[in-house]
C-alpha cells in the first residue's frame, strides 16, 4: 500500500469507529437506562441524534430496544467494511461484508465494556468517584454485567473481583470468536 492508501484506511477507520462506537454507546446507555441528563449522555445524544431522530421515523423502537441505533450502527459498519476491503484488494461482496460487519460490531461491543470496566477500575482506585459523571455512566453502563457475576463471587475484603472476571470472560467470548475465523 502507497502512503496516501494508508492515509484513507486510517481515516476511514477512525472516523467511522469513533462514530459507530458513539452510537453503540448510546444504545447500550439507553438499554441499561443510564441517566440521560448526565453530560456524557447529553454529549452523545447531540452527536448522534442528526441521524437517529429521522430514522426513528421509519425504524420504530422494539421494547425497550432502540432499534434505529441498531440499524444505525449496522449500516455504518457495513459501509466501513465495504470501503476498507475495497480500499485494500479484498473480497467486498456483499454477504462476507454483512457477516463480517456482524461479527464486527460483536467485538466493538465487547471492547467497549472492556474498556468501561478498565476506566471504572482505574477511577475506583483514585478515589473520589463520587458525583463524578463518568463513573456514573460507567457504573450504569457496567452494572448489568456485573452484577450477576457479584451474585455468585461476593467482595472478598474490600477487593471486588467481578471488574476482572468479567474482562476474563468477554475476552474469552473474544478469542472463541477468532478461533472460528470470525
């Protein structure tokens, strides 16, 4: 690949993951009911509402699932595949970019509540988390995972065990995906 190839699959690969992993987000924050009002809610709801609030015209909600923030993410992950397979020479045929982009955003979920329950750790040990509005988000966002692995592994001491454990099993989930070639 010449330098300027290189360039356009960096930016097309940042640019899409970091607003595919805004709207992922804001799915999951919805879906464990996180305080909308927090600042962090408020700075992804403004940057991905341009382009939910038309779709949710035509892609209504399922339960408490926001399906047009589903479709949303799909479809930019879906266009992020096509363009770096083409980009690079590589097979962009439409049913190995829809499985891909599939097992694709499976792993961007899955980093992201690595990367939650890492920043959570890591703010529990400085102390004075209170009020402060990313543990807040990152305890509502993390608390669904956790809590049922707290249920069966209580605190020993004052060491709370479940962070890890639950970073051992999505890493697991992780490397079952790759052993498949997935």
């Amino acid at each position: 690949m010449d330098a300027l190839q290189n360039v356009g699959v960096f930016l097309v690969e940042t640019l899409f993951s970091l607003y595919i992993g805004a709207v992922i987000i804001r799915f999951l924050l919805a879906l464990s009911r996180a305080n909308f009002y927090n600042p962090l809610s408020q700075f992804l709801v403004k940057i991905t509402n341009p382009v939910l609030i038309p779709m949710r015209r035509f892609i209504p909600a399922v339960g408490k699932l926001d399906s047009a923030a589903v479709v949303l993410a799909l479809g930019l992950m879906i266009i992020k595949v096509f363009l770096l397979l083409s980009m690079t020479g590589g097979d962009a045929s439409l049913p190995l970019v829809a499985v891909y982009s599939v097992l694709e955003l499976l792993r961007t979920v899955i980093h992201i509540y690595i990367f939650a329950l890492i920043v959570q750790a890591v703010l529990s040990w400085v102390g004075n988390s209170y009020g402060n509005p990313m543990a807040d988000i990152l305890h509502s966002l993390t608390d669904p995972i956790l809590r049922p692995i707290r249920n069966l592994i209580p605190t020993i001491g004052m060491v709370d065990l479940s962070p890890m454990i639950a970073i051992l099993l999505l890493y697991i989930v992780l490397i079952v995906l790759r052993s498949y070639g997935l």
